[in-house]
C-alpha cells in the first residue's frame, strides 16, 4: 500500500512543471475611502478587474506611470498597505438575459430580494459601444408615460432620451415610477437603476411597482447611498448593458437612472480621491464624456439590426432651479429634451409639477399617437397663454367677458392636467380628456369637478363606448364617426357630475 503511494507521488513529482514561472503582482500603497493607490502590474489595462488577496474585487480607473488608482467594488474590510493585488485580465461584466426580470440585483447581478442567485445567459462587458449613425433608425413609435401633461405636450418616443429634472421631492422619481407603471399594458422592459437613494426610498418605489404595475418585467439595479462609490459608479453602465440584451434582440426597453446628479458627485469623489486634476465646480474635464457615453447608448435600431430601441429616462437634481449649473446643462446638451419640474408649482398643489415654459421634448409630435395629436391641438400654446393672462389678472381685476371665460376654461385646463400618482391613463383616456377639453364639453363642469370626471372616465368609457376605446387601442387614431360618438357619451358623463 505504501509502495503504491510512493510510486504515484514519484509520478506527480515527475509530471510537474518545476520551471521559473513570471508572475506580476502589485501591492497596496495606500487605502482608504473605496479607493486603492497599488504600485506594480505594469501590464495592467484601463478597467481592468483585480483581485485582492482577501477576495475583494476592484476595477483599475486611474493610470500612471508609477501608481494604479483602483475602485474597490466590496467593502475595504480586512486590506492593509503592503496586501498583495493581481490582475485578472478581464474587464468588469455582468449577467444579461432574462433571469434578470422581476428581480432586484446589485451592480454586479448579486440578488439584494433574498432569492436565488440569477441565472445569466451570459455576462457582457458594462462598457460597450454606442450604435453607429447608420445602425439606427427614425424614432417613430410613442412611449406611453400615462401622464396627460406628458403625453399631450412633450410625447416622448421609443429610442429617445429624456431628462427628468427639478429641485429636490419636486416629484422626479414620481413620474419616472408612473411611467414604468404605465407599461403594464405595453411590451416595454424597464430597468430601474438607483444610484445612491435612500433604501427606504428604493423599497417604496419599488413597492409600488409590484402593486400598480408589472414587476414581472421590470429589473431593478440597486446601488445604494451606502454602497462603495465603485458599485455606485458601475450601476447606471451595468443597467444599460442589461437592457440591452432586450434591444439587440428586437426588443423594447425603457432605462430610468435616479439619479445622474448622485453618479456625477460620485465620479467627482473618485477623481479627487485619484488625484486627478478638478475643473469647473471641482468636476474632472471628463465629466461630460462620461454621460454622453452613457446616454449614446439609447437609440432606436434599424431594421437590418432587429428593429428593437431602448429609452433612456436620466433624472437630475437642480438646485434653487438653477437649470444653468454644470451637470444639469451637460445632461440638458446630451439628451433629446427635458422635463423640467418647478418647486413652487408642486407645493402650490399642482401634479406632476411640469413647468410648461421651460419643458420640451426635441422629438415631440413625430411620436405622438395621431389620435392624441390630433385632439391635443393647440393645448400647450392656450394653457401657456393662460398662465400669462393669469399673472397680469393678479394685479386687479378682469371685467372683460372673454377674459374670464379663458381665465375658466384655463382652470379647467390646470384641473385637467393634474394627475395624482400611480392614476395613469391609457391611450383612449387621454384622447377622450383632451377631445373633452377642445369641444367645451368641460365649460359646464366646476374646476373642482373635473377630477371626478377624470377619474370615472376609464370605466364609463369601458361601459358606453367600447367600440371606440378598441378602435383607438388598435390603431391609435380617431375616425370622425368614432369622435362623434365620443362626445355623446362625454357630454352624458359631464352632466352627472355637473
């Protein structure tokens, strides 16, 4: 028994490769603050993986000719100066596929619900390449967000990217939640990325979305005010490449990043930590670069590569609405128009607080459903005349006849186009609240009253107009007949709640 372990252990011993073998190493100079300065590795690439010998992995973000400055992706727990590094040869990826719908993952794809590990089809790179001009196409089709001040004012599309900015709890995430919840009745994928919110935040948003909407197609990335700086750097390039999975397959996807004003003070920290140059508002020059990379991303496909698209909703902070400041004017030159929320008009009552003056949307009408185009008309001129006539009203009083009936049907527009949360509306709705709106079928209605009337219309228009609720579902157009027959059953509603 012995003579036979003897003779296997001579063979193994025979077997192995006792040549010198080069192996590169670095060290930890110093730690601290989610970021490590390592000398050696000289052959190391830019956002390259390493692993640290306590199994903590960060990505190599800086660069010189002496010193790495590594983003660490784990806790520093347990790193000291002098531990040994080494370089893994690849750069940071992550699970793709669709394992990933309904659940809540980190950065990473590490599951934060308590269930399984994700099963991935495969892990892809979180930097990949925009789509070339050629590899797209016109954005032509609509984005239903289910807000009425949205839709039939700044339509979005499907390919478009929009930026959702506004003071602090001026109602931002509330209208990026509306809106994934308005794609429970679509084929949209949404991907909900946070980036440095509260957790108790998150939970509450997220809560909502299993109530009101449909979590079974929505993923959430979370990576949280408490996290490393370097899950919260990776988070918004990690949801990107996800929903990607779902464009690159003729697929339709919806990305909301809350918030990229958090990611920027992020990148900010990281550079200072790094050692690298500040410019304005201490901000490194790369800064826009850094978005614009990101946002490039969202684009509606061509034919020839599926046809799928993928909207990109980024939100940002503003202070004492100052839209000129740095990220908000870099986010605002990147993207293809900007939803602007006003403080005052949110604490005055009115929302979504959309500031009509100052919101566009640079793809607007091209998107707009034809029926919804057609009824919403003239709607964003009259209301913002009225709000122009209102200011001059409040220095004395109107005794002009068509004065006050604008002032009115004003008021009535301002009921029309509040909206409480998670209350969104099909398609049908808003054509039939706008048509409402154009054909004075609301004049007979208090300002009051129109919430009530707004709110029984879904289901009286289920009940006395079927026929026109499935025509405008299917073809999202409104025939004269159908249009007809609309303002019949409107106008029966308006005198019950006159």
């Amino acid at each position: 028994m012995s003579e036979t372990w003897i003779e296997t252990a001579r063979q193994q011993v025979a077997a192995a490769d006792l040549t010198p073998q080069q192996e590169e190493i670095g060290r930890v100079e110093r730690i601290g603050d989610g970021i490590a300065l390592i000398s050696g590795l000289p052959s190391v690439r830019l956002s390259e993986v390493l692993v640290f010998d306590k199994g903590q992995r960060g990505f190599a973000h800086v660069l010189e000719h002496d010193r790495i400055g590594c983003v660490l992706l784990d806790e520093t727990g347990g790193i000291e100066a002098g531990d040994i590094v080494r370089g893994t040869g690849e750069v940071l990826r992550v699970p793709i596929g669709p394992g990933l719908l309904g659940r809540i993952v980190d950065p990473l794809g590490r599951p934060l619900d308590g269930g399984a590990p994700v099963e991935a089809e495969a892990h892809e790179p979180i930097e990949r390449p925009a789509p070339g001009i050629m590899e797209r196409d016109l954005v032509t089709e609509p984005v239903q967000t289910g807000l009425l001040v949205v839709d039939a004012l700044f339509a979005l599309g499907r390919g478009q990217r929009e930026l959702i900015v506004g003071d602090r709890t001026t109602g931002k995430t509330s209208v990026a939640v509306d809106t994934v919840i308005a794609q429970k009745a679509s084929d949209l994928i949404c991907v909900y990325i946070a980036v440095g919110q509260k957790s108790s935040t998150v939970a509450r948003l997220i809560a909502a979305i299993r109530e009101h909407g449909a979590p079974e197609r929505c993923i959430f990335v979370v990576a949280g005010g408490a996290d490393a700086p370097g899950l919260q750097w990776v988070a918004p390039f990690a949801g990107f490449t996800m929903a990607e999975y779902f464009r690159d397959r003729g697929q339709h996807a919806l990305v909301v990043v809350d918030d990229l004003t958090k990611h920027a003070a992020t990148h900010r920290e990281i550079a200072l930590l790094t050692g690298q140059p500040p410019g304005r508002e201490a901000f490194p020059g790369d800064i826009f670069y850094l978005h614009a990379r990101l946002l490039e991303r969202a684009g509606k496909m061509s034919a020839a590569k599926g046809g799928g698209s993928l909207t990109a909703l980024p939100i940002a902070e503003t202070e004492a609405g100052n839209l000129s400041a740095y990220i908000p004017t870099n986010l605002i030159s990147i993207t293809d128009g900007q939803i602007v929320l006003d403080a005052m008009l949110f604490h005055e009552g009115q929302k979504p607080a959309v500031d009509v003056g100052t919101s566009v949307s640079r793809v607007g009408g091209k998107t707009q459903a034809p029926a919804l185009r057609h009824a919403s008309g003239t709607l964003r001129l009259d209301y913002a005349q009225f709000l122009e006539l209102e200011s001059f009203t409040r220095f004395g009083g109107m005794s002009d006849a068509r004065v006050k009936a604008q002032l009115a049907r004003g008021a009535r527009m301002r009921s029309l186009l509040t909206q409480p949360r998670f209350a969104t509306l099909r398609l049908v709705d808003e054509v039939a609240l706008t048509v409402a709106l154009k054909e004075g079928v609301l004049d007979t209605l208090a300002p009051a009253a129109v919430a009530s009337f707004r709110h029984a219309l879904p289901a009286w228009l289920d009940q006395q107009a079927a026929a026109v609720v499935e025509e405008v579902q299917r073809s999202h157009a409104l025939s004269d007949t159908a249009q007809t027959s609309l303002l019949v059953v409107l106008r029966h509603l308006a005198e019950q709640h006159a």
